[in-house]
C-alpha cells in the first residue's frame, strides 16, 4: 500500500525567548512524590487549557480554533483509494480536552498521556478523486467532519538537554492511537453538484462511519501526531524541564542515551 500524507502545520519555531519564571498556567510535580500521576494529570490539564487561547508569548498559535492551510493525501489499492486534499482547514474542539491520565518514565522522561476530546469539527475544502468502501467519489467543494468521544493515547518520546543552564525536554516523536465513538461526515458538491447522488453517497458513508474512519485512520492519526510534535516542542523548548518536573535529574543528561538502548 502506497499511503503518502503532507501536512502544513502553522508553527514556526522560533527563537523567542523561554521563560525564565514559572509561568501561572505551570504546575510543577515532583517524580518523588507518591501521588506524582495526579499531580502530573492536573498539571497538564493546566497545559492544555492554556494551549486553547494559544501562548502568544512564545509564538504558539491557538490549539482551538486549530487552523491548517493544508492536509495532503495520497493513497494507493485497499479499501480507500484516493488522491484528495483538504485546504484551509479550521479544527475546533481541542480546547476542551479533559486529560485523563498523565505518566512519565522516571528513567526515560517519555510522557504518556491519554486524553478525551469531547466533540471535534474539522471543516475545509476538499478536492478528491478516489474509492472510498468500493464507492467511486469525485467532486470539491466545502465539507465538515465531527468525531465525538475521542479518547486519544499519546506516547511521547523525550529526550533531555540543557540550555542556559537549565535542562529542557526535547520532544522527538510522539505516536498515537485513538478510539472514536462516532464519526459524522458531510461532503457538498459531490459528483459535481448532482445533488440526489450527494444525499445518498453522504447518508451511506454516514450509516457506514465505522468502516469509513477505519479508512481515515493512518491520516488522522498522522495529522494529530504532527499537530501535537508541533505544539509540544515549541512549548518544551520554551518551558525549562524543572519548572514541571522539579527532579527532573540533570545526569540524566549525559547517561541517557547509554540508559535508553
Ligand atoms: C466515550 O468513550 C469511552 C470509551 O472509549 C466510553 O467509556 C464512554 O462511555 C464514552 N462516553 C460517551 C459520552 O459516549
Ligand atoms: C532534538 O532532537 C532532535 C532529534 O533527535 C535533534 O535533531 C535536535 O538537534 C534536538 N534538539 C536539541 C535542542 O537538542
């Protein structure tokens, strides 16, 4: 299978300066501490509220209302078989992720995180050209799909180094795997305007959202991956590594790499 994705996330990393005070929405833990998952949960839950308005301060844009100039997809043989883009995408949602656990690798550092988004609307302008559940579909124009109950969970892999003097956490991947409950989906102008073929084609790939999010899981899951690297490293790179994890060990940063193979 031939899957190729291109995604244009809004996020230039910058060179603002990091904060040198613990800003309000930071909420430090400690790895020694027993109770160390709920005060990591809490504190990014802090995290992501403050990520929904955006952090101007250090060049992040809002993480709701998310807005993607371009979504890419090129995908070969399968059930889904189509070449389509989705451009000027405008993602609401995201700002009200409650997060539902939060663990951290006391040796490694990697975040673990699974959070629930209750309701997401991702609306663009298609263009495509393909198969989706055997179906032959073609047409552009405006289109919307919602997810609701999204329970997503994200694996981050860090690693540590220091600037200024302080250690900081370099997001390197993140991976993640979601569930969804349901999945609604509209795509106007399908077939070029031929309107009664639009209503049936949209109301069977709605009677059939499993198998259809099925097919739109690698470029979603990609899509959020790609989002949340952006976010996570430009805030991580601006957010020194003791302000949320107050123990966070400074050797660590010459025997990791020894540590982690
Ligand atoms: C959301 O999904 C989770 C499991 O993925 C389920 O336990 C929960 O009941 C669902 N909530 C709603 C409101 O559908
Ligand atoms: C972060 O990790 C990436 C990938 O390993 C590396 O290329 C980059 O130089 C690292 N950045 C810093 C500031 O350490």
């Amino acid at each position: 299978m031939l899957l190729l994705f291109l995604v244009t996330v809004l996020i230039h990393h910058s060179s603002a300066e990091h904060y040198k005070t613990k800003p309000s929405f930071v909420k430090t833990c400690s790895l020694s501490d027993p109770d160390f998952d709920d005060c990591s949960q809490e504190a990014v839950q802090l995290l992501f509220n403050a990520l929904g308005p955006g952090l101007p301060e250090i060049d992040l844009p809002p993480l709701d209302p998310l807005k993607i100039p371009k979504i890419r997809i090129l995908q070969g043989e399968g059930p889904v078989n189509v070449n389509a883009a989705l451009d000027d995408v405008t993602v609401t949602g995201f700002g009200k992720t409650d997060v539902l656990l939060s663990q951290v690798d006391s040796k490694t550092y990697d975040f673990y995180t699974r959070v629930r988004v209750p309701k997401i609307r991702i609306e663009g302008t298609y263009d495509l050209k393909g198969k989706i559940l055997l179906i032959p579909l073609v047409g552009r124009g405006k289109c919307w799909f919602e997810p609701s109950n999204m329970t997503i969970d994200i694996v981050s892999d860090v690693k540590l180094y220091e600037k200024d003097g302080f250690p900081f956490f370099n997001v390197t991947q993140v991976h993640v795997k979601y569930n969804i409950g349901i999945l609604k989906l509209y795509m106007h102008n399908l077939f070029d305007g031929i309107s009664s073929l639009e209503e049936s084609t949209n109301a069977y790939l709605n009677a059939n959202w499993r198998p259809v999010s099925e097919s739109l899981r690698p470029i979603l899951s990609k899509t959020i991956e790609d989002i949340l690297l952006g976010f996570m490293q430009q805030i991580f790179h601006n957010l020194p590594a003791t302000f949320m994890i107050e123990d966070v060990k400074n050797n660590h940063l010459f025997s990791k790499r020894n540590d982690k193979v």
